[in-house]
C-alpha cells in the first residue's frame, strides 16, 4: 500500500519515489494528525459465523479475492491507519469495456484525488495547487491490496487462520507469513460473498501491525456512471504537469545494463526499463524485483561529479511500511525503494553492478 513523504529534506530516494509513483502519495501520506491507536480486530467469539461458502483453499481465496479486485466494479469508503495516523479514503472502481477506471478521494479536508482510465493518472493537489498527469501501468492499482502470485508460495507460509463476523459479513482470515526476515506478511479479512478484503494488515517480521486499512461501507454495483470519476475539486489557476510516457519510445539505449549479482531468497528481476523522471530529459535504468508479493524498485542514474574512487554516498530511510537505501556504484547512484524490511533493500541495492554494453531488453513485458 504504496508511499512517499511530505519533507524535501528527507532522502532523494523518497522523492524519486513521489516522481515515479505519485498517485501513492494518498495512500501513504494520510493528513497530518493526532496519533491514533491502530484499530481493534474483531474477537473471533464477538459472533458466529453465518453461511459459509463451499470450502476453498487459502491460495484460492487470495485468487477469487484479486479477481474481485480487479475486475468488479465497487464503490467504498475505508480508514488507513499508517504511522500513527489514521485517513479516510473513498475508492470507486469500475472495469467497463475492458478499461478500468478508478477514483481514489481522501475524505479528511485535503481534497487530494487521484483518478486514473486505463493507463493515465491524474493526481489532483489542492493543497500544493498542481495537477500531475502521468502515464502508469493499467493493471497498477491507486490502492496497494496485496497480490499473491504462484511465486510467492516458497517464500510465504499461507494459510486461513479464522472464520469470524466483520461488519456483519461473514469472511475468512487468510494469514501470509513471510518464512524469512526479508519480507513483510499480511492478515486478510476476506468477505464469504464478495471475496472483497474488508481488512487488510500489513505486519513487519514480528507480526506487529505497521500499516491498516479496514472499509467502513462497501457497496458492489452493476453499473457506475461517467460522473463518479470526475474530480470535485476545481483546479482553476492550478500547475499543470505532465510526465507522459512517449519521450521514453525515444531515448537512447542505455551504455551498459544493470543487474543484481545476488538476492534475497525468492526474489527476481521482473522488468527492466528506462524511465524519465518529471524536470529530466536524461532517463534512468529501472529495475523492478518481486517474490510473487513484495516488490523493489531500483534507480540507477548518472551522477556528473565524483565518480570511481569516490567515497560511497550512502542514505537510508524508512516512512512507515516504506524503506528505502541508496548509494554510489561506480558514479552512479543506484536507489532501491519497497515495501519490505530496510535490509532488504540495502541487500539489493549493494548487489546492483554494471553487466557491460546494453543488449535488446527482454524483460519487458
């Protein structure tokens, strides 16, 4: 459930991840406030469970749950809790004509919105007075709910852990451990009827809860109109940027190609890309590493002074389920950012090298 931070002095690392990512930035920014407790699961013997559906592995939920997901069409409102603080949010979703549409609007007076159609995101910032259109993959979604591949089954323990009531739905509490220390798990509350997540909780390697999100209301709809994704702010004398896609068609080849020599268990390359940065005609290489869950990104970008011989630049940083790790490897500064411990990231961004003259990508999906 995806992350920046508000402070420009925190590590670039941060900031690369609000120029590549921003649409994130509602969900891992939540409005300033007093520190909140986290929110009190439901005690399995609160009430009985009613009509359960017919028996389904924990895999099988998790894949009627991404299903759901993303092809069904739903309008809901949801608190995450993250860092001490808790935001509300509302999330509407629609897949119409094979394109998806989605609405995410923060409910607790900064007006942010963010609204993507199918590969084009517009991140609306009232509070900075700007408008960030960007281009993303369509299958990305504005809400980081967890997504379990095949992958990931070496690498996770999952298993359905309780039956219980919430919000008078009957769901399946899916758990999903990591078997190591590189890794975060979740616990899923999973509604019988829907196979929506009507709670989800991010756990560091201790199994203490470090992020949250639990919906309030949740409405399945068979149609969604037009109207439902448009922005209610007004954007009249705001900045309007735009960070498109197509000037990456026309970027030179890269010099050399990046890779990681070694990585954590389970992990491998799953793309790698040029990508330009907003206010930069120069792209850098990025490389995505997954487990079939959790995900780094890594930046390598040319640094024009220093170079070999230099004292490494080493930065770390770490913003609720965020971690991030960035240093100079051969003049170059190699960031990784994800969703997972901060040795994880250290440990990929440490193994990036240079493999040498770049040859015709093929991770590309």
């Amino acid at each position: 459930m995806r992350r920046a931070t508000r402070s420009s002095e925190r590590t670039r690392a941060l900031v690369l991840v609000w120029a590549v990512a921003a649409a994130a930035l509602a969900v891992a920014e939540p409005t300033r406030g007093r520190a909140s407790e986290p929110l009190q699961s439901p005690s399995p013997e609160a009430a009985p469970a009613r009509k359960i559906s017919p028996a389904l592995t924990p895999a099988q939920w998790l894949e009627r749950m991404n299903r759901a997901l993303t092809t069904g069409n739903y309008d809901g409102t949801f608190s995450h809790w993250h860092g001490g603080t808790v935001e509300m949010l509302r999330i509407i979703h629609r897949l119409q004509d094979g394109q998806v549409a989605e609405r995410l609007v923060s409910l607790d007076g900064s007006g942010r919105e963010f609204i993507r159609t199918g590969s084009s995101l517009a991140c609306y910032l009232p509070d900075k007075r700007t408008v960030l259109v960007e281009q993303r993959p369509a299958e990305e979604s504005l809400v980081g709910f967890p997504a379990v591949s095949s992958q990931a089954a070496g690498s996770y323990d999952i298993r359905e852990v309780a039956r219980m009531r919430l919000n008078r739905r009957d769901t399946h509490v899916i758990s999903v451990a990591p078997r190591d220390e590189f890794r975060y798990g979740y616990r899923l509350w999973i509604d019988d009827s829907t196979a929506m997540p009507l709670k989800t909780q991010l756990c560091d390697t201790d199994g203490h809860v470090i992020e949250q999100l639990v919906f309030a209301s949740l409405t399945m709809a068979a149609r969604i109109p037009d109207s439902a994704f448009h922005p209610e702010v007004s954007t009249e004398g705001f900045q309007w940027l735009r960070n498109d896609a197509a000037p990456l068609a026309a970027a030179p080849a890269p010099a050399t190609v990046w890779s990681a020599l070694k990585l954590p268990p389970g992990f491998r390359m799953l793309l790698r890309s040029p990508q330009t940065l907003p206010g930069s005609a120069v792209p850098v290489d990025h490389l995505v590493f997954t487990d079939g869950l959790a995900s780094v990104s890594v930046f390598v970008e040319i640094r024009t002074s220093g170079g070999a011989g230099q004292a490494p630049e080493v930065r770390s940083a770490r913003v609720g389920s965020s971690s991030a790790f960035s240093t100079m490897v051969d003049g170059h500064k190699v960031t990784a950012v994800g969703e997972v411990p901060p040795a994880t990231v250290r440990f990929i961004a440490t193994q990036v090298k240079a493999e040498g003259p770049a040859a015709p990508d093929t991770t590309r999906p």
